[in-house]
C-alpha cells in the first residue's frame, strides 16, 4: 500500500476509534492487512498531526487535529493592513492595493478574513492585491474601510 492510502486509513481510525497506544494502532492497521513498523507509524502519525489528548474519562487517546481553521488573529490581520497598505486605487468593481515588495500575499490573506461583504475574490502578486468587488460602490466602500484602518483619508480612485 502507498504512503498517501496508509496515511488515509490511518487517519480513518484515529478518527473513528480510540486508541491510546501505537501498539493498538499498529494492531488496528494489521488487522486491515497493513502491517507497519513502529518507526514508520510514529512518521506517520508526525504526519496527520496526530496528537494524545484526554479523550473520556481521562484517559489519553490519539486524536487528529481539530479541522483546518485560520489562525492568523485579529490583531495580525490589522497590522498587516496597518502597516503594508501603502496605496488603495479602485477602478470601476476592482481595487488595487499596493504593498512593499513581498507583503502582498499577507495583506490578501487579511484581506480575505475581513469578510467584507461584496468581496468576489483576491489575486496577489509580490507588490499588489488585486479585489474583485461584485459593483462600483462596494468597490469605494471597501476603499474607504481600508483607507480608515490604514488611518489614511486619501481619495486616490
């Protein structure tokens, strides 16, 4: 069996059982005609992110981490915005927004967890993010809340 389809089952058990040893989870894995070493297990495990938590009663279990979320906070976010937002053009439903060289992927990323209601999509390059709006107005509405979290009043358009 390849790598990515013993990752998979493995995953599948962890997710379904409760194990609270390796020896357990390499039994489990034998039993679905996967026989692995301890060495490889413990890699894999590394891999899926698999952790021992408190699972009922307070015995420790494996578990896979929690479902993928974004964890860049609030306070990141606006300073990304703060800080890398040099300039907000809008053109009809397009805004472009220049950063320094090399922040734009950072600045389109809290951009998109600003959840700016009209926001079509981002596309970021090395020194500019480019946002789709869904109309003009929403388009210098956006501009405007940039400007305001840049603490910039400029009505570059």
């Amino acid at each position: 069996m390849i790598r990515s389809q013993r990752l998979h089952l493995l995953a599948q058990l962890v997710g379904e059982q409760r194990f609270s040893s390796q020896e357990e989870l390499a039994h489990a894995l034998a039993r679905a005609r996967v026989p692995v070493t301890q060495a490889t297990l413990s890699r894999d495990l590394r891999s899926l992110g698999v952790g021992k938590r408190p699972g009922p009663g307070g015995r420790p279990v494996y578990q896979l981490p929690g479902p993928a979320t974004e964890t860049l906070d609030r306070d990141r976010q606006l300073l990304d915005l703060k800080a890398f937002v040099n300039e907000v053009r809008v053109a009809q439903n397009l805004v472009v927004v220049r950063t320094p060289p090399g922040h734009a992927n950072g600045v389109a990323r809290a951009i998109d967890l600003l959840g700016f209601d009209g926001i079509v999509g981002s596309v970021a390059g090395d020194d500019t993010v480019l946002v789709i709006m869904g109309a003009h107005a929403t388009a210098l509405r956006f501009k405007r809340h940039l400007d305001q979290l840049a603490s910039r009043s400029g009505v570059a358009q």
